[in-house]
C-alpha cells in the first residue's frame, strides 16, 4: 500500500519547481549569528515572561 502512494506522487505534475524559492540574502557566517541572537534574546523574553 505505501508503494501505490508513492507512484501516485512521482506521476503528478508540479506547477511550482523544486528549488524554486528566493535565493538567501545572509551568507552562512550571518544566518548563525542572527540564530544566536535570537535564541539569546528568545530565552531573555521567555525569564522575563513577554
């Protein structure tokens, strides 16, 4: 039964291609320190109960 699924899905026709996303603006050094931040600020906000 899990294979009959699978055939079903590899023989739909996307209309939106894989990949087709927005390019990323941060290089991989920013994306890890925005991530820091966040998680930073995130665990501040959730002691101070906001």
């Amino acid at each position: 039964m899990n294979n009959k699924g699978g055939t079903l899905e590899s023989k739909k026709i996307r209309i939106i291609g894989g990949g087709g996303g927005r390019k990323s603006k941060l290089s991989i050094k920013e994306q890890i320190i925005l991530t820091l931040v966040y998680l930073r600020h995130l665990t501040t906000f959730q002691l101070v109960c906001i």
